[in-house]
C-alpha cells in the first residue's frame, strides 16, 4: 500500500528492503547485490530544492567504442541461433531428460558451428564506432558537465522505458493482484518505482522520479503477483520481477548501468555547499490496492488469465472504442497480411539485436568470458550461440518490436508504434509531446506556440479512409498540413533548436535516430497490406502507413 507523506511534518514513511543486483556488462552476468529500496527521507526533505540541484556528471561511463560485426559472421550467427532454437521446439523431439548443453548440442548444430567459425577466422574485425541498440542520442545527454535533477529525471525515465514496452506499461501502473505474506489476495494497481538516491557524509535523499516526491514503501519481495499484463500463465514473486526489471533495463540501455551502481558524484542545492557522494538509481515495486476487492475478484482474474494470449490480444472486449471523433465508432481489428514484408521487418529487428548481442561478446575482456574472435574454439562458437539464443528468447524489448505476426487491436498497436518511435531519442518523446517554440515561416512573421512532431497512421480500405494520431489517438485531417521544410523552428526547450533550425534538419535529425534504434519503422514509412475488422463485418483488404511531419499551433494567427 502506498503511504501519503506529509511534507509538512517532520517525518516520513519507512521503506522495506531487499536484495537486488546489478548486470556485469562485460560477462553478461546478473550479479548480486546490496542495492536496496530507497531509503526513508530525511526530516527536513525539501522536494523543491532536489529539483533545482546541480549536479556535475563525472566518472559517467560512455558507450564503449564497438567493433562491426561483419555481415557474414552476423549471418553464421543467424544460422546457428535458428537452429538452436528449432531444437528447443516442443516438436523437435529433443529428450526431456537430455539437458541441451553445448556438448550435446554439437552433434545436431557442427554445421552452422563451422560456419560460423571460418566466418570468424576470415574476417578481420576492427574496432570502429558501430550503431548498436545503444544508439548515440541516449549518450549525448551525458557529454554534458552539469545538469539539473529537472533535466534528468525526464532523460531518466525515457532510458528505462525505451527497454521494452512492457517496462513502459509497469511504470504507468498495471492492474494486478497482489498476495502479500500473511494476507489475502488484493487487486489493485502495481507501479515500477524508480527513485533516486544521493548519500554522502552530511546529505542523504531519494526522490521517486515520478511523483518528484519522498519515496514511499516498496512491496514485499516475496509478495506474489498475477497479472494477464505481466505473466499471463503463472504468478510472479515481486523480488524476481524488479531482477528481472533491472537486467532488461541494463541490457538494452548500457549507457544506465553506471546509475545503477552508483556515480560518484559532487551536487549543489540551493543555500547549500557542494557535496561530494553516491548518486544510484534504485528500483522497488509499489501497490495500491482498489476499494472493495475480494478473493472472489481474484478467483475471477486467475480464471481470465488462463485464456491465450492470441484470444486475449483479439478480443474487441478489451479495445476502447475508436476516437470520438471518428464517425465509426466500432472497435477494429489490424491483421498485417503481407508475409514478405512481415519477415523483413522480424528480420531487421532480429539482426539488430543480434549484432548488439555479438559484439558484446566479441569485444568482451574478462578472463570468464566466452570470447568470439578468429581464434576461437569450436566449444567457444556453440557455447556462445547457446547463450545468444537464450538471451533472444528473454529478450522483452525483441518482443516488443516484433509486431507483425499477430492481431492487434486498433488503440494496443498505436500504444506500442508511439512506443517505437518514442525509444529513438528523449528529443523525439519531447517533440512529440510538444515543445514552446518560435517559428519563422516563409512569407511570415515569427510567431510563437507549440512545434510538435507528428506520428500519424493513416488506414485506408475499400471504405473508410482513416489517419490516426499516435499520441493522442485521435483521428485527424487525411491531407494534413505540415511545416514547410524551408521553415524556421528556434526553441530552448530541447537541445536540437537551441538555435534557429531549419525544419528540414530537426526531420533529419528525427529520422536519424529513428534508424539507428528502431529501423524497422522505415518499413512501416513505406506502408504496407493489412486486413482490418469492424466488430463482426468480414475482413477488408486495405494498407497501413505512418505518416510524419511537424506541426505548428500558433498563440495567436500570424500578422
């Protein structure tokens, strides 16, 4: 239960603690740890002075520089991961009792495993900068030699959420319900906590990054979990669920790890001195319960979730209606259709991950490390691509961007294509939520108002002819107007038009990032074939586009 703390009293909540880890980024491997919930806070907890604190960003450790994976060892790869994976297929006739270690995967994979060897052996990889998941515009941020804590919470909270959807959904609340030790069953809402934490000799806070208030308690570690969101076919122990949260986070945003074991660091508050010490990010679950629930209500919510995940994602049930503004109000259905399209968007994203993966272990320098060079072994090439395969098959963020090969309800393919978009730079979440700005356009005067970025779906059948705004899911003019190329944008409310920009290079910019962390969006640019259902009409063929482009609603009209 979420606890209200008085900020006008002189005391605050306890927090309950437990043990969690950190992810060695060089071997992969989750290591245990003494990071702790936050912490109470202090009597005299300002929140006001927090948000104004300068912080100076040193011993911030940047995206190391990666070696390219040449596309003929990324393919051997491929090869060796599919292969792997068909035998852990239920229909591969692989003994239950018969563990699939590399030793006895050898017998079945020698083929790829040479492969991928004499690809090894006949490629030489040099360290060059590589585009990875971890793509430049997450490090920009951290070039800087201060920043304030309302400069970096927002950056913060986008680096966790761009780790998959479903750690942006936990971070908004889902509904759940929760068994905490010695009580019953409760439904309620469940929120990933995120807090950060500064200790040193004379000053020690923690502000959750959310609320930008004291943290309260955490749930119990051993508290379980059933949510048709988090796991649809068995329940959750809180304390795994936050591991689990963290490593996703780690591995898919590097450049997070150092908060997440802690940056020494100096800070100024206001009518403060300078203070030296830890800044760490910390990570808990937090639960409020809803009025009124009963055992009956989770009896009710563990029958519901032993439905499939197909039937729980095509329900028109669980779709809000189509915008208001739509003149139908009915609740479609999207089917992609084209399955050359579909492969080569599965395929985009599956090499991305891979290559990110493969390089990791290929410019690896701990001693336990397994290490992918031309001198490896044969046991070295089948160990990693057992590892590889497994890391594919826990990955949350290859799930979230692998969209094609299911039904998606209208409003749940928006959320995850705003999601897509969003993870490519914290300028682009800005931008699309707009941005104070003033702008030049030809034949204008300056004007000042909100400059925002775009992302509509446009859906077209044989019928209707719909174009959707990703962010706020409302239907918009089919033929909207956007800024012209030749405009003039000036805000200083992101980094990318401090000064006077040209429209055309802010899209540059966007499109540039975009590709360097989602490139499967390109795709989805260049439109594609779909079915879509209107409750219980047949299936119309029609197409499917994202369309983008900057808008601009002035304070007043021009003069």
């Amino acid at each position: 239960m979420i606890l209200t703390v008085d900020l006008q009293s002189d005391s605050a909540a306890p927090t309950d603690t437990s043990e969690l880890g950190v992810i060695d980024m060089q071997t992969d491997s989750f290591v245990e740890g003494s990071l702790q919930p936050a912490v109470p806070a202090p009597p005299l907890f300002n929140a006001a002075a927090i948000r104004q604190t300068l912080i100076q960003l040193v011993d911030v450790a940047q995206p190391a520089t990666m070696a390219a994976t040449p596309e003929t060892v990324l393919g051997a790869m491929q090869r060796l991961v599919d292969v792997i994976g068909e035998l852990r297929s239920p229909h591969s006739g692989w003994s239950a009792d018969l563990p699939q270690t590399p030793e006895n995967l050898f017998p079945y994979v020698t083929e790829e495993a040479y492969d991928l060897l004499d690809a090894l052996q006949q490629q030489s990889i040099q360290p060059t900068p590589h585009a990875t998941d971890a793509t430049p515009a997450i490090a920009q941020f951290l070039q800087q030699d201060y920043c304030s804590i309302t400069d970096l919470t927002p950056w913060l909270l986008w680096a966790i959420a761009r780790s998959s959807y479903e750690v942006m959904q936990l971070m908004e609340g889902v509904e759940v319900q929760i068994a905490q030790p010695d009580q019953e069953w409760q439904t309620g809402i469940l929120r990933l906590a995120i807090a950060l934490q500064f200790d040193s000799p004379d000053l020690n806070w923690a502000l959750d990054l959310v609320t930008l208030q004291p943290c309260q308690p955490h749930l119990s570690p051993d508290a379980q979990i059933q949510s048709t969101t988090l796991s649809p076919s068995s329940p959750l122990v809180a304390g795994e669920l936050v591991q689990q949260v963290m490593q996703q986070i780690q591995r898919a945003t590097p450049v997070l790890c150092p908060f997440v074991t802690g940056i020494q660091t100096t800070l100024l508050m206001p009518q403060d001195d300078w203070q030296a010490g830890l800044l760490q990010l910390q990570f808990g679950l937090e639960f409020m319960p809803t009025v009124g629930t009963s055992k009956s209500s989770q009896d009710t919510a563990l029958n519901s979730s032993s439905a499939t995940p197909d039937e729980q994602t095509d329900s028109p049930e669980s779709e809000p209606p189509v915008p208001s503004s739509s003149t139908n109000s009915l609740k479609p259905l999207i089917q992609f259709t084209d399955t050359n399209w579909s492969s080569q968007y599965s395929a985009i994203v599956n090499q991305q991950h891979l290559d990110a993966i493969l390089t990791h272990l290929q410019t690896s320098r701990t001693h336990d490390a397994v290490h992918l060079s031309p001198t490896s072994s044969i046991a070295d090439v089948v160990e990693a691509g057992l590892i590889i395969t497994n890391q594919l098959h826990q990955s949350s963020t290859l799930a979230s961007r692998n969209i094609p090969h299911q039904i998606w309800g209208l409003s749940q393919l928006n959320l995850r294509l705003l999601w897509c978009v969003s993870r490519g730079a914290h300028e682009i979440m800005q931008l699309m939520a707009g941005i104070a700005a003033q702008v030049l356009q030809p034949t204008q005067s300056w004007q000042t108002g909100t400059l925002r970025l775009a992302v509509n779906l446009k859906l077209q059948t044989p019928e209707l002819d719909w174009q959707l705004d990703l962010v706020t899911g409302r239907t918009s003019p089919v033929n909207s107007q956007f800024l012209a190329e030749d405009a003039i944008a000036q805000s200083h409310q992101t980094q990318w038009c401090q000064h006077p920009t040209l429209v055309q290079r802010l899209t540059h910019q966007v499109m540039h990032d975009i590709q360097h962390a989602t490139p499967e969006i390109q795709l989805l640019l260049d439109g594609t074939d779909i079915n879509l259902q209107q409750g219980d009409e047949p299936w119309q063929p029609g197409t499917l586009q994202l369309i983008t482009g900057f808008e601009f609603v002035p304070d007043r009209p021009a003069v």
